[in-house]
C-alpha cells in the first residue's frame, strides 16, 4: 500500500495509535543527542523542527516508557504532528 500525505494525515487525527506510531517515528529519524536534550540541533530535513521538539521529544520518551500517552498530551500531539506528514509520508512509503 502507499500512503498519502492526505491519509496519514486522516491517521493522525483519528487514531491514536497511528498518533503514537508517528510520533515514535519522527523521534527515531532525531539525532541521538537530538533526542537526549529535546532539540533541533542539524538542519537534516528530518525530524521535529525547534517549536516542537523538547515537548514531542517529552511525549516520545514519555510513550516509549509506559505505552500511552495521557488524552492531553493526545490533544497536545495531534495539533502539532499535523506539520510532519510529509515526513512521515516518506518514512511510511520506504521499502
């Protein structure tokens, strides 16, 4: 199957475990020190940008830790993984 921006972008919005999935993803395609200090540190055209990073670096390690995230980091991450569908769109049509 290949993804659209438009699909992932419906996911996203309607599913929180596509929610969760995405976020992991654009988490893993940070730098290691990108991800230990919340940042956006090199400008590699993946990952979250400076805005987003030290909260969705937060929900990541927060997810990766217990397995959910709490129904207002869900509001909080839906507003903002929105910008990353391109990103995930590629990530998702890789083969």
């Amino acid at each position: 199957m290949t993804y659209t921006t438009e699909s992932i972008r419906e996911k996203l919005l309607t599913d929180d475990l596509w929610l969760c999935r995405g976020l992991l993803a654009i988490f893993n395609c940070q730098t290691a020190s990108e991800q230990v200090e919340g940042q956006t540190k090199e400008d590699n055209g993946i990952g979250f940008n400076g805005v987003d990073a030290f909260i969705l670096s937060s929900f990541a390690e927060f997810y990766k830790r217990t397995g959910f995230l709490t129904p207002k980091q869900i509001v909080i991450a839906r507003k903002k993984m929105g910008k990353y569908c391109g990103q995930l769109t590629k990530i998702a049509n890789k083969e």
